[in-house]
C-alpha cells in the first residue's frame, strides 16, 4: 500500500503558490484496509476516506468510465490492482494530474510540469470531454492563474468548444455550476473566467444576458472602451482591486444586464436599461438558486446604480428613497456594499480606472444624516404621526446636505 500527495497541493506548491487543502491516493489497498488503519469512509460512489488525525482526504486509486450523463454518469472502478500512472489519467489538466511520493520525488507521466513551464492548461487525454464540468474548472483556472501568465491550450479549448456543441452542459445541475461561477468571482482575474466560457461557446449557454453585451455599444464619452461587455469585465476587475467580497463582485457583473436587450436603433444610449435588467438579474439569480445576499445586492445595484452615480445632484427624497431601496439605512454593510459596486462600476472605464469618486463618501453622510433623526426628536406626536415627522425631517435635512455641499 502507497500512498501518494496528488493534484492541486502538488500543482501549488511547483508554482510556490499557498497550499490550502492535501489530497492523497492511496495504491494498493483495499477499502477494509483502509478501515482497519482507523480511517473513516465518506465517499458514496467511490471509496474515500478521512485519516484518523489530520482529516486529510484519502481517495483509493480509480478508473472512470463515461456511461451516461451527468456527474453520476461514470462507472467507477476501483481495487488494488488501479496503478497510480491509470488514477492520474482520469483527471482534468496535467497540471493536476502529478503526484508526489513520500519521498519527495514527483511522479509526472503526462507533462504537468512541462506544462507549468510553458504556463498552459492542457487536457491529459480525451477523456476530457466525459465531464462537461471542466469547461468551467478550466475557465476557473484560466482566471485564478491568468496573473502568473497561464492560458489555455488550443487544443483543450477545441475540447471544450466541443463540449458545448454536443450541448453536455445541459446535464450539469445548477448547484455545480454555480459553485464553479461563485469560485472564480473570487479569484484575482474572475474577467478571465467570462472570457474564456465566451470563445468555447459556455458563455451563451449558461449566462445568455451576459453574452449578450458583447459587442453593444454604449456613448463614448462616457464610455470610452465603447463596448457594454468590455465595460462589465473592465468594472469586475475593479471590484477586485477594491477586495470587493464575491457578492459585490457578482452585481457588478450583471448590473448592466438590460443594456443586452436595448433595440439597435436606440444605440449607443440605454435609456431606462437599469429598470429593464432588473427582471434579467432576477432571472439569473433564481437560474442558480443565488444565495439572497447575492440576489438583493445584484437586484439594488442593476436598479440604482445610476442614483448612486448621481447622487451629488439628487433631491432629499429620492435620497431616502435610495436608502429604503437599499436597505442601507437598516444595515451600514449593505449600504457600504452598494456604494462599493457603483464605484466599480463607475471605474470600469478606460481613463476612469484611478478617477476618484466623490459619490461614496457623500453617501456615508447622506446615511448619516437620516440616522441622525429619530423618534426622540418629535416626543409630542404618537404612532404613524411619529413615522411621517421622521421621514419629512431626513427630507428636510437631506435637502440642507445637498445645498451645503453644492456650495462647496
């Protein structure tokens, strides 16, 4: 029995990357090997177990065989007779596809470290293509190594140009592509993600609204970089630079949704697209089952990110308006998470990307100056009376902000 450190903590630590997870293969055992050693099976289609002590996961070496659709759609065959060279065959790119022995040395039968060298992603064999779930791990890879000067290999992105075409991503479930979409949001360059699903063909499939504003133009003086699409990627990336958390960076990714459904012969201005993206976000957010933080933010930021923009020149009462809207008078994080997507948005622009933005820090006062007032102001009146006094007062004084600010 051999046991093996396999995959991404082998990956990681070549390209002297942060090793957070340790995945072993275990050649030559037998499942009641594995229990009798103190080991806890876990895994339900294949065996997998926890080691007693460090609760790293020890997968018995496998081979896979495409027999139907899906993530189930595998005959998986295991024993002691499965070599490790068969177990790596089965992975995705050949950079995951090495291993390392106890001793230190690296067992590498299909290129990975070659690979690393020449920064590419490529698919260890055809079998590639059994798993349409690797369109998006790829993609996600493509964005989490973009920055050290990785891309994807011609040939595997025929591959997976080829997945697309045969319609396999139909058989994934919502639940897995999400998980991959929410996992590149979080890595240093999520716009590669969307740029490599786009030139495979995923991107139409799977996010149709958002494929949709490539190649829309928007008014150039205030958009420069003219295209809708290269604006959503320009603004996601300023999210990154701003460490926005992944829900920030998801509105910003869809918070120009209705710009895809402006008729040509209105080109380039977008009236009223905020109001129309509002149904779309929604729609993308109930595709995915979207956790609700997802779906609120992308739902406030599609629909007021032009108040946001505005907001030195609004009235009182759409100020108030805004913050109900928000919820941003309830909860200072949410508010602070809005203001942070606008500014993205607001940044995402060629020649804007350092131009500062007065807007958020005239909504932290804006948020303050309604906080200011409360019940305690007006002890004289009594129910819905107390309601209407507070919200003419925000008002008042919300108008007295934007005057004095005007005058500065």
């Amino acid at each position: 029995m051999d046991t093996y450190l396999v995959g991404g903590a082998v990956r990681d630590s070549l390209l002297d990357y942060p090793v957070i997870e340790r995945d072993w293969v275990v050649v030559g055992a037998t499942p009641q090997q594995m229990l009798d050693q103190g080991f806890q099976q876990v895994g339900k289609d294949f065996p997998v177990f926890l080691h007693p002590k460090t609760r790293d996961e020890h997968a018995l070496a496998r081979t896979e065989r495409k027999s139907g659709h899906g993530y189930h759609g595998f005959e998986v065959h295991c024993d002691p007779g499965v070599t490790l060279e068969e177990d790596l065959l089965r992975r995705d790119l050949t950079i995951n596809a090495m291993a390392k022995a106890s001793d230190g040395s690296i067992i590498d039968p299909y290129g990975g470290q070659q690979d690393i060298q020449a920064r590419l992603l490529r698919h260890v064999s055809d079998a590639f293509v059994e798993d349409p779930l690797r369109v998006l791990r790829t993609a996600r890879f493509a964005a989490r190594f973009h920055h050290l000067g990785f891309s994807v290999a011609p040939e595997t992105l025929a591959l997976m140009a080829d997945i697309v075409a045969q319609g396999e991503l139909a058989h994934l479930s919502v639940e897995r592509i999400w998980v991959e979409m929410d996992r590149a949001l979080g890595e240093r360059n999520p716009e590669v993600f969307v740029e490599v699903l786009r030139e495979c063909g995923a991107l139409q499939k799977l996010l149709p609204e958002l494929d949709a504003l490539f190649g829309v133009p928007q008014t150039p003086e205030h958009h420069p970089e003219i295209d809708s699409g290269l604006h959503t990627l320009m603004s996601l990336q300023q999210a990154v630079r701003m460490d926005a958390p992944r829900h920030v960076r998801f509105a910003v990714l869809v918070h120009d949704l209705g710009k895809g459904t402006t008729p040509e012969a209105e080109w380039p201005r977008h009236i009223a697209h905020e109001k129309r993206g509002v149904k779309l976000v929604r729609n993308v957010c109930k595709r995915f089952k979207a956790p609700n933080h997802y779906r609120d933010l992308a739902l406030a930021v599609c629909e007021y990110h032009l108040h946001s923009h505005r907001a030195l020149e609004l009235r009182g009462k759409t100020l108030l308006k805004l913050l109900r809207a928000t919820s941003g008078l309830r909860q200072a994080e949410k508010w602070e998470f809005f203001i942070m997507a606008c500014e993205a948005d607001a940044r995402g622009r060629t020649g804007f990307e350092d131009r500062d933005y007065p807007q958020a820090d005239y909504l932290r006062r804006v948020r303050a100056v309604a906080l200011d007032v409360s019940a305690a102001d007006f002890p004289d009146l009594q129910g819905p009376a107390i309601g209407e006094a507070i919200a003419e007062e925000q008002i008042r004084r919300l108008e007295k902000l934007r005057s004095e600010n005007s005058s500065d």
